[in-house]
C-alpha cells in the first residue's frame, strides 16, 4: 500500500483534502481497518493493496477501532480527536462506540492476481 493510503485519508482520488489515521487495526484474515479524522473507517487488503469495504462518513472524527477475535465484529469510536486543537473542541459533541456486523465479503482477501 502506497504511504498516502497508510497515513492519511482522502475525499476522492485526487482530492488536495488529507486527513490524519487515528488507527489501524489488523483481523485474523490479515486484512485491516484504518480509522481517520475525516470520520471515515475503511476495510483494506494488505496484500492486493486495495480497498474492501468504504464506510459512509460520520459526523466527527474516528478516533480508534478494533475488530472482535473472530473479526465478525468491528468496533469504533466517533469522538473529537483533538486534530483541531483545544478551539475545535465542542463539550456539546457527545461521543459513540459504534458496532458493526462485519460481513465476510467485506474483510475477505480477495484472490491473489498473477
């Protein structure tokens, strides 16, 4: 994966808007979930380098994420991340954990290429 997709997020292919990755969480599939302050979480493919599954965006920040053992299970967290420092605060914002069930389909690796 090419260090843009590893270290920031970005609305649309060639959009000059980059957001942080808050977090990056593997499943026992090898295959992984990046979180962004773009409020963004998306299902990666390491090994054919491509996106599975784009969640929609939230309405703040993701700020961590993890997946159950069995990966059928994602957890994460829409929270301030403090990427806007203290004035981007909002006390009135409250925070969520969020739980989705993980369809197989959008953690599985897909086919190796020759």
């Amino acid at each position: 994966m090419c260090a843009c997709h590893l270290h920031s997020h970005r609305q649309g292919q060639n959009s000059r808007e980059v957001y942080a990755v808050n977090d990056i969480h593997f499943n026992h599939l090898g295959t992984f979930a990046t979180a962004g302050s773009d409020g963004c979480v998306n299902f990666w493919d390491k090994e054919q380098r491509s996106r599975l599954k784009p969640f929609n965006r939230c309405g703040d920040a993701i700020s961590a994420c993890r997946f159950s053992a069995t990966a059928q299970l994602f957890a994460y967290t829409v929270s301030y991340d403090w990427s806007q420092g203290a004035q981007g605060y909002n006390a009135a914002k409250k925070n969520h954990i969020l739980i989705h069930e993980v369809q197989e389909k959008e953690v599985k690796p897909k086919p190796k290429t020759k």
